[in-house]
C-alpha cells in the first residue's frame, strides 16, 4: 500500500520559527505550500518539497483572500492535512519602548489584530473544506505574553495571542464535527528575529536557563499533526522552557 503524500499550508515561512517548521516538515516528507510578504530564502527554491511559496501580506484582507484562493486552487480539490498559523507582528517603538495601552496609536491595534487574530480565523474558515477532506489539523502559534503581563511584549500583541488561544478553543469544538483537530503552541523566548539583546534578562526567569530554539517549537508543531496526538485537541502546549510557570 503506497502511503499519501501529506500537504501543509504554513504562514511566515521566510524566517524564525516558521521558516525551521518548513524545515521539519520536509524533513518528514510532506509538500509544502507557504506565504509571507518576502520571498524565501535563495537556498529554499531548490527544496523539492517545498513546492509553492505565495507573496502574500495577511493583514491586509484582499492579499488574503488571494492567497486562500491561490492555495486552494492549488489544492486542487485533494485534501489539506494541516495549517500552521505562524505568521504574527510585536510592534515596538523606535526606542524598544513597551507599547503599553497608554502610549501608542489604537489604529496600530486593529493591524496588529488583523495579522494576529483575523487572518488565522479566515485562514481557518477558507481551508476548512481541504482539511475536512484531509481529516487534518490546525496549529496557531501563541504566545506566553498570551498568558501574563511580559516585560517587553507589548499589550495590543498580548491580547490578540490572548484572543488567538481562546480562538483555538473555539474552533476545536467546531471542527471537531469536520474530523479536524485544532490545537496551540505557546513559545517563550525563542532566538528569531522577533526577540533583541534585552530578551537576555529574562534568561534567569527561565527554570531552563536558556532560550528555546526555532527548532524546538518546530518539532512541538510536528508532532500535534501527527497520529499520535489523534485524540488531543483544543489544546495548548508551552515550549518556555518552564517559564510560563511562574
Ligand atoms: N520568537 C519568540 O520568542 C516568540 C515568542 C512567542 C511567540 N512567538 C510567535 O511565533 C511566531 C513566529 O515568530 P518569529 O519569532 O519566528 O517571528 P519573525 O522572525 O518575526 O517571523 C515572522 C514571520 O511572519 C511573516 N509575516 C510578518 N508579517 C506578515 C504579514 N503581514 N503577512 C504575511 N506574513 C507576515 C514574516 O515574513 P515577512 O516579513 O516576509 O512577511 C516572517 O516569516 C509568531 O506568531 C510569534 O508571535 C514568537
């Protein structure tokens, strides 16, 4: 028996944590279809199973659609096994400045809730027929500063990742009906583009002692699409290296 060849859709693939999931599943053999506004790194056109990468800025509602379009079309009516919901924006000030609920335009809260919250609702919403079909799995990345106040994180990324986890409850009972698994991944401090020199203060407030790795929170993904996870859904893993313990 000649086992399918699985397909993932995956956001903000061109660095950091979801550009090292990419890496993973491909690693395991599956197709790849991805987005982010900048294209993929030179050395990532040659992954043969990395078979699509679509320009595409998720905040912005018309690019979306585009996008759900162009993937489904993509599709071509065949199954979608699982859609990682990585793509997400932490604004700061010039001055790594906190963006507290004082300071700070309210305008930039609806961008930042448009990318962080919407577009994984519309994502869903657009693939949930694909991953019907595929019995598949959703994975919307998180945050700890989801969870409590964070020293940097600023509030309106705080609350949309708060939103976002309560969002992957929502659907998990929804979907379940559709046979797909909804779950969430809630990285710490994890070495990416997203986190500057002052992260390294928080290091003594890890019970780990360290910052996690692209990587790590790569293979927590993974393995929530897997069969062995069949019967978990609605769910949120930390991968904080304990740091969402205190
Ligand atoms: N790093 C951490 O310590 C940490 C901690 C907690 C949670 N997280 C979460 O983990 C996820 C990945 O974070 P990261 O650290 O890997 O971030 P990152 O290095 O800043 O990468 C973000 C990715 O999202 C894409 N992206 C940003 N805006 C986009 C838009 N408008 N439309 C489409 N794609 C967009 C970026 O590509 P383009 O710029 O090319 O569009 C990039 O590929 C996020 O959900 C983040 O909130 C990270």
């Amino acid at each position: 028996m000649t086992s399918v060849r699985k397909t993932v859709i995956l956001t903000g693939a061109s660095r950091g944590i979801g550009h090292a999931t990419v890496k993973r599943f491909s690693l395991e053999g599956w197709r790849i279809i991805t987005c982010s506004r900048e294209t993929v790194p030179e050395e990532c056109k040659r992954d043969p199973n990395w078979t699509h990468h679509i320009s595409a800025d998720l905040g912005d509602s018309e690019d979306l659609d585009q996008f759900i379009a162009e993937a489904n079309v993509l599709l071509d009516g065949g199954p979608l096994h699982a859609l990682v919901n990585n793509a997400a924006v932490s604004p700061k000030t010039p001055f790594k400045e906190r963006l507290g609920c004082l300071n700070g335009d309210v305008a930039a809260w609806r961008d930042v809730f448009e990318l962080n919250l919407f577009a994984p609702l519309g994502l869903a919403r657009g693939f949930a027929t694909a991953l019907h079909r595929g019995k598949g799995v959703i994975v919307n990345i998180t945050s700890i500063a989801g969870h409590a106040i964070h020293p940097f994180a600023g509030s309106a990324y705080s609350t949309s990742k708060a939103a976002l986890s309560a969002l992957t409850r929502e659907l998990a009972v929804e979907f379940a009906s559709l046979g797909v698994r909804v779950n969430a991944v809630a990285p710490g401090e994890i070495e990416t583009g997203m986190i500057g020199p002052e992260y390294e203060a928080l290091i003594p407030r890890i019970p780990m002692h360290r910052m996690g790795k692209p990587e790590e929170v790569a293979a927590a993904v993974f393995q929530l699409c897997g069969a062995d996870f069949g019967y978990v859904t609605g769910t949120e893993i930390f991968v904080t290296g304990g740091q969402h313990l205190y």
